[in-house]
C-alpha cells in the first residue's frame, strides 16, 4: 500500500486531519490539491487552507488552482497518481478527471449517503434530529455526491450533541473507516453499490 502515489485534494480543518492520517501512516503522498489562500477573519489577511498548512509542514507540493482547467488535468496526470482522495475540496471535478488514477477518485462524506448530499451535512443532520449519521465514502461521480457506495460506518446521534460534538466524531470516524477502506481498494476486495435516488 505505501508504494501507491496519492494525491489529496482539500481545503478546511476536517480534510487536514485526513491528510494528516495518511501522512502518520506514512503513505505515499505526491501531491496536495486545495482551495487558494484567502482573506480571513478580521484583519483579513491572506491565510492559506488547513490543507495547504499541513502540506507545507510535511514538505509535500501544493497546488491550488481556482477551477480543474487542461492545464490542472495535464499536471495531475505528471503526478501519475494511483488514487486521489477527496474531502471537503469545494471544487467541482470533471468527468476526463475522475478517470487518470488507476484506482480512481474517492470521496470521504460525513452523513450516511445519499441522505444529506452536498454542503452543510452535518448541520442538516442536527437540524433534522437525525438519530444516527455516519461516513460514507464513494467513488467520485460527475454528479455531487451521486457515486457508488464502496464503504459506510454509522453511529447513534447523542441527544446533547452539538456541531462540534459531531464534527469530532465524524473526523475520528472518517479517518478510521479511510484506513480500513484504502488497503481492500488496492487488493481490490471492494464491493461498490449504488446509492438509492430515491432517498436522496
């Protein structure tokens, strides 16, 4: 597994930590995607993301282009990645892009898909009083959130839960069911399905 070449794709504090799991266990990180530096909080300076912080701290090379254009295409391809990972990116992949790595683009989800697809999930979750949410993580699809399933772990809402509270959770669990996903990926023993419409 370590052999493989990744690419990471992110930009907030959720997908930092899932950076961060793949670099504790040493896998083979070729390349850091994520959102450019911006303007934040009061004295608006130019900060970079999470991600970028965690990548200039491990010495892996960043990229952060404002749209996956011919030119971002060309450059990941020179990666030659066997799997690109994605968490909270906010950018929009293309088809041609799914389709460079060997073992394709996965996509790490904090809700129990196809139930909260697309932004906020974890708000939705708690403004819905959803009993229970989970992880999902699936294949990347030209849609948002719309790919096969390849693996869901799910646990009980506390009633006292707030977003913080299930951020945490969600984080702790997301980097734990990536880890025990990515070594069947590689020996390909997953089974993907596909998600139900219906209950998105």
């Amino acid at each position: 597994m370590k052999d493989k070449k990744i690419i990471f794709m992110g930009t907030p504090d959720i997908a930092a930590q899932h950076l961060n799991i793949l670099i504790e266990n040493n896998l083979n990180v070729v390349g850091v995607y994520t959102q450019p530096p911006r303007k934040k909080n009061r004295g608006m300076r130019i900060e970079k993301s999470d991600v970028h912080q965690i990548a200039d701290k491990n010495n892996i090379e960043v990229f952060y282009p404002s749209a996956i254009d011919d030119i971002t295409i060309e450059q990941v391809k020179n990666l030659e990645p066997d799997l690109i990972i994605v968490v909270a990116y906010g950018i929009i992949l293309p088809s041609k892009f799914l389709n460079i790595p060997k073992y394709g683009c996965i996509n790490i989800h904090v809700s129990l898909l196809p139930r909260w697809r697309g932004a906020a999930p974890i708000e939705h979750a708690l403004l819905s009083g959803d009993v229970k949410t989970g992880i999902s993580i699936i294949s990347v699809s030209p849609k948002l959130d719309a790919g096969n399933i390849l693996m869901q772990e799910s646990f009980e809402i506390d009633l006292d839960m707030n977003s913080d509270d299930l951020t945490l959770n969600l984080t702790n669990l997301g980097k734990k069911t990536l880890m025990k996903t990515l070594p069947l990926l590689f020996e390909n023993k997953l089974t993907s399905k596909k998600q139900e419409e219906s209950k998105a």
